[in-house]
C-alpha cells in the first residue's frame, strides 16, 4: 500500500491534508481500513463541534469491532463526509480520496504528525 | 499448551493468497482473504472455500463405541445409520452444555465426533473417561485430518468435477468415504453456512493438493477463499448456535431452545440425564429466557454481551451480533426474558455504549435457503 507523500499522518492511523485557507480534510489511513475490514457504520463529529487533537470525535464500526475515531488535529468541524455516512465501504474502497471523513478548521496541530516515511516505518509498510 | 499458535497445513497458502490472520482457540486461522462482506454474499450466490482444521476430531472404535456415545451424549446415537451424521450435545452431569458436536457413523462400530477447537480437549477428556468400562476405544484424531469446506449453491457442481462419488445420493448430514481429486477424503454434507455444502475430512498431507483443485475446479463458477468471519456471519444469518455464545456450560440444551436434541427416550442413563429432565420441566412451566433474532432499525450494530433493554429496564442480552449482509442490517441472537420474546414485541432495544437503539424481534433464523 501507499501512503500519498502529501499527508500528514497521526500514531493512531488518521491522515490529515495541508491546510487550505486553514481547513484540512482527515481520514483514516488504508493501513487501519485493512485492519478494521469492512466499515458498515460511520458516526463522524457534527458540523461545529470542537475536536481535540488525540480525543475521540466518532466512531467507525466494522463486522468484526468498533473502534474510536480520533482528531489528528484541534480546531472546529466545517463539514463531515455524507458520502461516507451514505456508504462507509467507502472507507475501505478509497481511504484516502472519496472516503475522507471530515474537514476541520485547524485551531492547533500537535508537534508529534508522522511523514509519509514515518508512518510508513510505523505501519511496517513498503511506501 | 504451547503459546505458539498452531498452523494448518494450508498456513503458506493462506499467506500466499494475503490473508488476515487470526488467533482462534490457539490456532493462527484465515479471518479473512479480501473483504469479508464479499466472501459472505459468495457463499449465499456462488461457493466459498474454508479451511477448518481447527475443528477437533475423536474417533471411536469398538462393539460398544455406540453405547459409549449414547452415554456420553444427549443423542440417541443408536438411531444413526451408517453413513449419517447427527447435531447433538454432550452436557454436564448438571445438564451444562460442554459443546455441541456432530457424530458420524462411519460404519458399524465406528464413529467420528467433531468439536470445536476451543472445546476440543475437554470433549475428548469427558469421552475417554465416561468410555471407560466400555469396551471400545476413543482416539485423538485432531492431528490426523485437515478439514476442507466447500459451501454455497454452486459446491455441489464443484466436488462433482472432481469425484465420481455419489453426491446426488448423499442426504444432508450425511457422508461417506470417497475420492476426491485423487484424494482419499471423508465427505460430509454438512456445513455452519446455512448453505448446501461439504466438509472434506482429509489427511494433512493432502490438505494443499485438494484445495487448489476445488480452486480450479471453482474458477468459473465464482468460489473465492472464505474466513472465519463471513462464517460467522452466514452462521447467524442461519440462527445456527456458536459455543461460548449461545451455548455455555452455565445453560442446558433447553434453555438455548434446542431441548429437541435431548432425546429422554434411549435406552438407559446418560450424563446429564436428571438434570435435564428437570430443566425440561422448567423449561415448559417457567420458561427461562428464550434465544430470539433481532433486526436494527438503525445502523449500529450489537455486539456479544450488550443489554437487551425495554422500558428501560434490561430484559436481556446480546450473544452473537453483526451487521448482515444479506439483509443489509445488523442482526443479533439474544437471551431475552419470554414477556419480551414475542416476535413483533414492540419496544424492544439494545444499549449501544449508553444509547438505546430500537430492534425488532423476530423468530429465527434471520435466513433459509430455498431448497
């Protein structure tokens, strides 16, 4: 698998894009869609909630488990992906395109975000 | 026990084909090839192969091996003609269900009981002690086969190819020894799928050779590898028991509503035999909770262990839940108090991490294939 050299990513499997006029999109990464397996339910933060870099802001559920959806980033939500909300597969079909999960207008960034590389050496994953 | 997980001999093959691995009762099992979602609706439409040979196989042998069997078990095993399987249990002196298994009369005076993995040695413990003073002799198998499992509605064109045996003539539950792919394979029509299909009981050695022939065998119809969770989810889809889900030894045959394997009527005592008779009667004037189906109205999907709730008070829980592929729902089995157990009992929930999400009883299973 690839990880796109553009993104930022996160120690718990979200990436995160470059801020355009402030606002970066987060997903989470194709290496943690292949562990969850197939994601048939997405709960993703409401449209002005405030998220917290490193807390939960939702959930994705798989057949199999479901696990906690964390904010790469601290800051405001501007919009959540209905898409995914409509068809989660989408999650596994396209991690980092169509299955964006929300956009965030980014308040503060930890210091800790992983390159492409790093994520990379993290996950075991040739990029 | 070691703490190494122990491999089938299709392990390289599984790994060849990029499985997801899972620990399961101490063995390293295939979860899942690709995406489970479609392994499942493979299996309903086409056919799914599944390496099973972590299952636990004890063979027994002798005049009295049936006796033994109708002792140690619930069953009446002496009904069970040659070439049959049958669904039992073997329960506690208590009437506690120790595991549900499969018997296969294989000839006369020779049977093969079929555990599960986690399971496999306390069956086989209680078997060999409850035969002693029999004269028969009870032997661990669970090294000597594979188990290969060919299931959906295009499997039996598949093994046809591939044997000369008599399948049109093997009834479900059912097998007999036979040949397939030049290999010598015990073949069972049975399967946890809720699907026509076969278990293929094989030597280890052969256990490679004959699942790249069902493999090519399969190309053209669309059989795809199969793990352990789309065999979960076909099983629940078909409303079939999972030990240490639905069954445990804190519940009797009858509490889990399958007081019909406990057959009162063979001949003479068999473990449990008191205790069950009691639970029985229990069963019929105090009824217990009941195993129901629950269908979501919404999307979140129950999980083993969440409170079954109506007018908030918790009348019940969840055993086995997941989100159905058939149905396009998460679906769950539950023990659920018998006021609430009604299909169609309206106000009935399940506390989803503190939310209480609506769901509709309903008898099961959730899924039956047109014959």
């Amino acid at each position: 698998m690839s990880n796109p050299q553009q993104l930022r990513y996160s120690k718990e499997h979200e990436w995160l894009s470059v801020a355009e006029d402030g606002v970066s999109t987060v997903g989470i990464t194709e290496f943690a869609a292949n562990a969850l397996g197939d994601v048939v339910y997405a709960q993703l933060p409401p449209v002005g909630d405030t998220v917290t870099a490193g807390e939960t802001c939702g959930e994705l559920e798989s057949t199999k488990s479901v696990s906690d959806l964390y904010s790469p980033v601290s800051g405001e939500i501007v919009e959540f992906n209905q898409d995914v909300v409509d068809d989660p597969a989408l999650v596994n079909t396209a991690p980092f395109e169509g299955g964006w999960l929300f956009k965030v207008r980014v308040a503060e960034e930890p210091g800790d975000l992983l390159s492409a590389e790093e994520y990379a050496a993290l996950t075991h994953s040739d990029n | 026990m070691s703490s190494a997980p122990r491999l089938t001999a299709l392990d390289a093959l599984h790994r060849s084909l990029g499985a997801t691995m899972t620990d399961f009762a101490g063995w390293d099992m295939p979860l899942r090839y690709a995406s489970e979602r479609d392994e499942h609706n493979a299996v309903r439409t086409r056919a799914g192969l599944f390496d099973l040979s972590h299952m636990g196989e004890i063979t027994l042998t002798g005049p009295e091996a049936v006796k033994v069997l109708d002792y140690a078990l619930v069953g009446n095993i002496s009904t069970v003609g040659v070439g049959r399987a049958r669904y039992t249990h073997i329960c506690q002196a208590d009437g506690g269900i120790v595991d549900d298994l499969i018997v296969y009369r294989l000839g006369e005076t020779e049977f093969m009981v079929v555990a599960n993995a986690s399971n496999a040695q306390v069956v086989l413990d209680a078997i060999t002690e409850r035969a002693a003073g029999f004269d028969a002799e009870v032997r661990d198998d669970r090294d000597a086969y594979a188990l290969i499992a060919v299931q959906g509605p295009e499997s039996p064109g598949i093994l046809k190819s591939l044997t000369d045996a008599d399948l049109d003539g093997l009834k479900y539950y059912a097998g007999l020894p036979g040949t397939v792919a030049g290999v010598p394979a015990l073949i069972a029509r049975t399967g946890y799928t809720g699907e026509d299909g076969f278990e293929l009981f094989v030597s280890p050695g052969h256990a490679v050779e004959l699942w790249q022939a069902l493999t090519k065998a399969g190309e053209g119809v669309g059989l795809v590898p199969a793990g352990l969770s789309c065999r979960d989810t076909l099983r629940l889809e078909a409303g079939m028991p999972l030990y240490g889900h639905e069954l445990t030894t804190s519940l009797t045959p009858f509490d889990a509503g399958l007081g019909r394997v406990v057959k009162f009527e063979k001949e003479g005592d068999f473990v449990g035999r008191a205790a069950l008779e009691a639970a029985a009667e229990r069963a019929a004037s105090n009824p217990p909770r009941k195993l129901v189906g629950l269908i979501a109205e919404g999307r979140r999907v129950p999980r083993a262990g969440f409170p079954v709730v109506a007018g908030g008070e918790v009348v019940g829980e969840v055993t086995s839940g997941a989100p159905s592929p058939t149905l396009g729902k998460p679906i769950a089995m539950a023990y659920v108090d018998a006021a609430h157990a009604a299909p169609g009992t309206s106000g009935v929930g399940v506390d989803i991490r503190g939310t209480h999400e609506p769901y509709e009883v309903v008898a099961l299973p959730f899924y039956k294939r047109r014959k």
